[in-house]
C-alpha cells in the first residue's frame, strides 16, 4: 500500500472513531490504554506490513474515538456552567454572536463568572432576547436566568447543533444588561463595520432587492420577508442568499470559470482566488459557518491547482479530519459541515464524470461549467438534505440554472456598489441600477418558478438507513465511472 493511500485510509478511520464514539460511550482511560497497546503493537509488527496495517488503523480508529470523548464537557466540575443547569444563576460574560431576525435576537454568549461570590466558569450559552435593545458582538452583559442543559431541548437536531457549537446550556427570558459596549474590540469592530455596510445597501436599493444583497455579500438575512425566504427554500436557492458550505464551493469554482476566461491558468488563479474568500470570509465578520464553508470550498481549487486525483481526495479528507480534530462533534451534530463535505465531493468526483453529457450547453461565460457545478453539488448534497430537511424540489435545477449564471456580474458589481456607496451614496445608487435589474430578474424567476403546476414535486424526508444506502450507491457508481475514465 502507498503512503499517500495509507494516510488516506487513517484519516478515514479517525473520522469513523470519531462518529463511533458519539454513539458508543466508553471510558476515556480505558481508550487511552487501548491507544497505548495498539501503538506499541504497531511498532513491534512494523516489518509484517499486514500486522502492521491493520494495527495502525485501529490505532487511529481508536485515537478518534478518545478524542471525541476528550471533546465532552466535563459537568460535574463546579468550574464548568454546565454544572449548574437547572439553576437559577447571573454570570457575566461576553457576547460571540448576534443571529437578528425580525422579532428576536439570538446570543451566543461566552460565560467567564459567577456574580455570586466571583466564581470563574468556563462555558457557553445560547439564548434569545427581544428585538430592543440591540446587542453587539463583543458587549460584555450580565445575565440572569435559569440554565437548561441539552437534553430539555425537544428537538435533537438543535441540541446536537448546539453541542457542534460547544454549547451545552441555554435559558429562556433572561436578564441582560451591558456592562461594557465591544465596539472597541476586534469582533465589535467587524460587527459594526457589517452593519455600516448594510445600511449603505439599504440606502442604494430598494426592499427587497436590499435584503437579497444583504444576504448574499455579507450573509445578512435578517431583513428578508417570510414569503421570499420560503420561496427561495421550495425552489433550492437558500444557498445563493446565505453562506453556505454549497454556496462557497459553487462561487469558487465560477470564479475560477471567470480567471480561465480572462485566460489565466488554474494554478495561477489559485492565489487570487483565496485571496478573495478570505478577504470576503473577514468582510462578514469572520463566522464560524463562514470560516468552514471558505476552507471546504477553497479545497476544490487546491485539488485543481496540484492537478491530481489521488491527492485530491487526500486535501479533501485532511480538511475535515483537522476540523473534526478540533471540534469532533461537527460531524454528527452540524449538518452545515456535513453539506460543505458532501458539495466539495461531489464537485471534485462528480463534475469529470457528468460533464460529457452537458455538451449541449455553450461554453459561452462558462456556463456549461456553472450547470454541471450545480448539478455536481445537489446530486452530492441530496441525500443529507432529504435526511435532514425532507424537502428536496425538482424544479431546483432549472431555479438554480437560471440563476447561478449571474452570480459572477452580480458579486463583481455588489462589491463596487459596496464600495462606492461608502465615498458617495448617489454614485452608489447608479452602480446599484445593474444590481437592482439582476436582483429584479431572480425575483420574477423565482416567483414564476414557483407559480409552476409541479413546483411543489419533489422527495419527501428519507430516513438515516435510506440516506446511507443513497450515498453507497452514489459512491459505488462514481467508482465504476472512475475506472472507466482512467
């Protein structure tokens, strides 16, 4: 077995101790001694490379199982805010993240004390407040309510987001006051820095218009009326209004259409490319989901750049196993990670072995390379989203054909518009008009779309069995495709 296949296989079975474990507890110093013994074991069959394989792959196997059980919190430590779930306690803390919507606000706080007798805790909460006052990333508060562990949440898939997000308390109708404002500190200085830049949005265009740019330049959806955040969602287009694993991977690969376009090479563009998503990623505040969803995304070009299948896949696995070494419960628990996986996959195994049936699409702007990008990343995506949200809409790839096309203008000219409206609102209003027709033509798509007999065809939720068997068969016929191609 090569190098190159064997680290492959190891991050493979790290990833499946990982998901093991957050099935099957067992004790943390019984993995570590078995960690132990499986190591020494693998040193002493070094020279019997059969021994030798199988060794080193429970090892990692079990390696991943520890580590997932390392994640967990520790909550019979007074230390730990989890400890005190079911109390009544004020702690202070600072906020992490601000999620608006029209009628609430969702915090994200990190707790740092106990009011009462200053006791330092560590841990995280996620609460809701109303829409006043308004609350900023960085404010300092002090927070009265009654803690809730995970397991009061009724809905699992929430609880299990929340623990992804390392959070494992929550309260309903809490006391808050700030302490201290965090416009000064680096996080508040972004914050504030994304609202400045949506209220120049608003001021150059007119709703709803403002809250599709909102959405799509700086992930701000908070604006958007119900009716048109549903119709986005029957119709597949969530994606192009907010960042998304999917979203990232598609505008990279567009961009790296435009660079070829203009006749730059793929291992050049690479650079400009990563440049650009990483100046975006900052520009919207540098979230959690944003940050994973810019390095999924960006493994695509990678693979591109170094040219070759076989380090493709490992760029491709080393991503996520780094990601899962850092927070293991994201495989499990935040289906926005298991997306961004499922569409870089599908975009780097799947686009080579369709594109020969897109012949019929012009190579005009690229655009044959848009369709097959889109159809590579929803053939990849469906089965986690039919799992998850049981609505996956056939009408979908026509809705995304007849959108994705303009994304490459529309992100050129928002970032002009953005960018001129902070020196002069009125030119900021001229470069809008482009922006504003672009915007005009995916409502009325979108709204004709929907208006359709059989827009409302698609697959219902599949259950975990059906979604593993949609997947094995997937990769079962991208595997007999592969061989043919080679």
């Amino acid at each position: 077995m090569a190098n190159s296949e064997l680290f492959f296989y190891c991050l493979i079975f790290f990833l499946a101790g990982i998901v093991t474990g957050s099935f099957l507890f067992l004790e943390g110093f019984y993995l570590f001694c078995l960690l132990l013994i499986l190591f020494f074991c693998s040193l002493m069959f070094f020279r019997h490379k059969r021994f030798f394989y199988v060794l080193i792959l429970a090892t990692v196997f079990v390696f991943g199982w520890w580590r997932y059980d390392l994640s967990l919190p520790d909550c019979s430590r007074p230390k730990n805010l989890c400890y005190h779930n079911g109390q009544k306690v004020a702690f202070i803390g600072k906020i992490v993240l601000v999620s608006n919507s029209p009628d609430s606000q969702r915090l994200e706080i990190s707790a740092s004390k106990l009011e009462a007798g200053n006791i330092a805790v560590s841990g995280k909460i996620q609460t809701t407040a109303g829409i006043f006052p308004k609350f900023d990333v960085g404010d300092i508060i002090s927070v009265n309510c009654e803690l809730q562990g995970l397991d009061e949440i009724k809905q699992s898939g929430f609880a299990k987001y929340l623990s992804s997000r390392r959070i494992y308390s929550s309260c309903w109708n809490p006391e808050i006051t700030v302490l201290d404002f965090g416009s000064a500190s680096f996080a508040g200085f972004w914050g504030s820095a994304r609202r400045f830049l949506s209220e120049k949005i608003n001021l150059t265009l007119p709703e709803p218009t403002a809250s599709l740019m909102r959405g799509m330049m700086l992930g701000d959806g908070a604006g958007m009326p119900k009716y048109l955040k549903d119709r986005f969602s029957r119709l597949g287009l969530t994606h192009v209004i907010a960042i998304s694993g999917s979203h990232i991977a598609i505008v990279c690969s567009v961009l790296l259409a435009c660079f070829l376009t203009a006749g730059v090479s793929r291992p050049r563009s690479f650079w400009p490319i990563f440049w650009i998503v990483v100046f975006y990623v900052i520009l919207v505040g540098a979230p959690a989901s944003a940050v994973r969803s810019a390095i999924m995304g960006l493994m695509i070009l990678f693979s591109q750049k170094i040219g070759r299948l076989s380090r493709s896949k490992n760029v491709l696995i080393s991503a996520a196993a780094l990601m899962a070494l850092e927070n293991p419960e994201i495989i499990i628990g935040d289906v926005g990670f298991q997306l961004s996986f499922a569409a870089v996959w599908g975009l780097i195994y799947i686009t080579p072995i369709i594109k020969k049936y897109f012949s019929i699409f012009p190579e005009f702007l690229q655009l044959r390379e848009i369709v097959v990008a889109t159809c590579a990343a929803q053939l990849s995506t469906m089965p986690l989203i039919l799992f998850h949200f049981g609505n996956f809409s056939f009408i979908s790839f026509f809705a995304n054909l007849l959108i994705l096309p303009a994304i490459p203008l529309l992100t050129v000219l928002g970032l002009a518009q953005v960018v001129v409206a902070v020196i002069s609102v009125l030119f900021g209003k001229i470069i809008g008009f482009p922006v504003w027709v672009i915007c005009v033509y995916w409502l009325e798509v979108s709204k004709w779309l929907d208006g359709l007999l059989f827009s409302d065809w698609g697959l219902g939720q599949i259950s975990l069995l059906s979604a593993i068997i949609s997947y094995l068969i997937i990769f079962v016929w991208v595997w007999l495709a592969g061989k043919k191609m080679v």
